[in-house]
C-alpha cells in the first residue's frame, strides 16, 4: 500500500496510479479525511517499492504480507478512524451502524402469494430486508432448484415478484447469485447479491458480482477458515465495491458422532473478524442450526458476540416449505427474537464502546 503525504495534489496521486497500471496492477485509492493510500491489486512483486517511494507526493510504500489486505483494519486505519467500521447502507437500511439489521424471509421464493405473505409478516415482526431464493443450490438433482431453474421468464417472474414485495413493503431485497450466468439478471432486480457458502471459492463469480457495484453478502463456505473466508471477499473488493456484508453462516461438525446440528456455527469468527476487517459481519442462525428450535438461542448468542445482523428463515407455515422446512420460524417467533436481540444489542453497546476507545 502507498501511503501518501497529507499535502499531496492530485496530479501527483494520478501519476502514481498511472505507475502502478503500468506494472500491470490496478490501485485502489482511499481518500480519508486527511490523506489518500492507495492498495495495490495484483503480484506486488512486479512493481519495485524502492522506485514508488520516490515518487513525488508519496510518504511510504509499505508490502502487506498477509493474504487480503483491502478489507484489513490495518488498511482502512490509515484513512478512516482507528475503530470505525463499514456501514454498508442499502436505501435507509445501514449495515454495520449501531443498530442490528434483520434480514428474513422464505428459503425459496415459491409464489407470488406465499413470498407476499411472507414479506408482510415479516416487515410487520420488525425485519428490514427480504430474503428470498429463487436459484437455489441443492445436494439433489431431483429437489426443487427453486423457480429460476425453471427457465428466463420463469427467473424473471420471481425477480419481479421479489422487487415488488420490497417496494409494496418498503424492504430491500436479496437473493442469491449461484453462478456467472445469473449475475445480471439478478442485479436488475435485487439491492443485495447473495453469496452462498458453497460458491465462496468461485472467484470468478466474485470477481463478476463485485463489478456490478452492488452490495453483496458474502457467506462463509462451511470448511473455511477465517482466514480463507476473508481472502476470498478480497476479490469483491478488488474490483472496487467495498459494500460487502460477511456472513457466518455455520462451518463441518467434527467428529463421528451425532451432532444434533446442521453445521457448528462459529460464533468466535464474528469479533475476530471485526477485529481483523472493518467490514460488517452478520450470522445466519437457520442453516447454521438447521433446526427451528435453537433459532431463538442462536440468535441472542450472535447478537451479544457482535454480529451487526442475522439472516433468520421464516415462514407462515413452515411444514409447508419445499426447502428448508426444518429451520423455518414464524413471523410471531421471529418478533419474539428481534425484540429480544435489540435488547441485547443495546445490553453489549456499552462494553463494545470502551473495547474500541481502548
Ligand atoms: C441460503 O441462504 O439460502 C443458503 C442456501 O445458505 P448457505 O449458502 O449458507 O447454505
Ligand atoms: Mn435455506
């Protein structure tokens, strides 16, 4: 990264990133408050350090030896606070601020009536973003891929359902993007482009989503480590869109035995991640749990662990459900969870304060 002097003009910031476009990397310039660094995109060892640090304007060309460094704490301290994270705002939603956001909805997006009624029920328990699937990625051919496998227009017609349930209910939507070939079909109608755990490696689909400028959720694949989870989110990144939201989302239960679980969810990954990222990071209790009864329970523990969100499945009737209907809440539960969680929320804020002043 290349920090530069506070005094530096603009044509001196140019010429460096003419510099660094010319060893074929691109650069990432961040202009905080009081000075402007530049991050290099690409092999860092095309470019010498000693010849940019005698560029005009420039105070230091620091290597960062770590895996991503876009999204590090180390990099954005050096143009915004010390402490200040990532607000990722999607119209009047602010993910990452003070206040937890709630993302809920079906698994699948099924009908019109269902997603509809779901969307009111949803909006009335106190959520702020709809969820919804309409590509679906599934362990069986022969299951229910969700509508958009159905053909184009079917895919349109539950984008459309999707983009007015939000507008009728004042909700941003999201839905996610399982392969390249969905991304701008989705884009046209979803605020946020959903990354699932098991495309967290596609780095192409990364690297095509991160380009459309729209936010993205960022799931963590289930055999990741934290640090692979946050390298890979540097491909996103890479391509100029900071709006990305982590998700901890449940990793591989160990072991031979039942684990009573659908995956382990990670709760330690939410403040090591803050600690590591400015990026705002949520949890997805229902894939995590895969059970509806530990959706409550799982909740509050990400909430008062730090999580800026969560990402709850509900469902009127979730019995009814093709896909997921085991981890499915109602609405009325889910009031009862983000009543609760904002409690909470406001509980841990005090000692969240003073661990950032310190
Ligand atoms: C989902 O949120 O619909 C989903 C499939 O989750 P995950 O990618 O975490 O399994
Ligand atoms: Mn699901």
């Amino acid at each position: 990264m290349i920090i530069m002097k506070k005094d530096a003009t603009v044509e001196e910031i140019n010429n460096v990133i003419t510099e660094v476009n010319k060893h074929g990397l691109k650069a990432d310039v961040s202009r905080g408050e009081f000075r402007t660094v530049i991050g290099l995109v690409g092999d860092e060892s095309k470019i010498s350090f000693t010849h940019l640090e005698v560029l005009p304007g420039v105070k230091e060309a620091r290597m960062v030896d770590t895996p991503y460094k876009l999204i590090s704490r180390e990099y954005s301290e050096l143009f915004v606070g010390k402490d200040e994270s990532r607000i990722v705002q999607v119209d009047d939603v602010r993910i990452g601020g003070d206040e937890p956001v709630f993302v809920a909805g079906p698994c699948a997006v099924e009908s019109k009536q269902q997603l509809f009624r779901i969307a009111g029920e949803v909006k009335a328990a106190g959520a702020h973003i709809l969820r919804g699937g309409i590509f679906k990625p599934r362990s069986s051919v022969h299951s229910f891929q969700g509508l958009g496998a159905l053909g184009d227009a079917e895919a349109r017609e539950a984008l459309s359902w999707l983009q007015e349930a939000g507008h009728k209910y004042g909700m941003p939507v999201m839905t996610e993007v399982r392969g390249e070939m969905q991304v701008d079909l989705i884009a046209e109608y979803a605020d946020i482009l959903q990354i699932g755990a098991r495309n967290m490696y596609d780095q192409d689909l990364l690297g095509r989503v991160g380009r459309t400028g729209k936010p993205v959720l960022f799931k963590r694949h289930f055999g990741a480590s934290v640090e692979e989870f946050l390298s890979f989110s540097e491909y996103i990144v890479a391509e100029g869109n900071k709006d990305v939201i982590l998700c901890e989302r449940g990793i591989v239960p160990v072991g031979k035995g039942k684990s009573f679980t659908r995956y382990t969810l990670d709760l330690s990954a939410v403040p090591v991640v803050q600690h590591e990222s400015y990026l705002p990071i949520v949890v997805d209790p229902s894939h995590a749990a895969g059970r509806r009864d530990l959706i409550f329970d799982m909740s509050c523990a990400a909430i008062a662990a730090g999580a800026s969100g969560l990402v709850i499945e509900t469902h009127y009737n979730p019995s009814e459900a093709k896909v997921d209907a085991q981890q499915m809440i109602t609405a009325d539960e889910l009031k009862e969870v983000i009543d609760t969680c904002k409690q909470i929320s406001q509980m841990v804020k005090p000692h969240r304060q003073r661990v950032r002043a310190a």
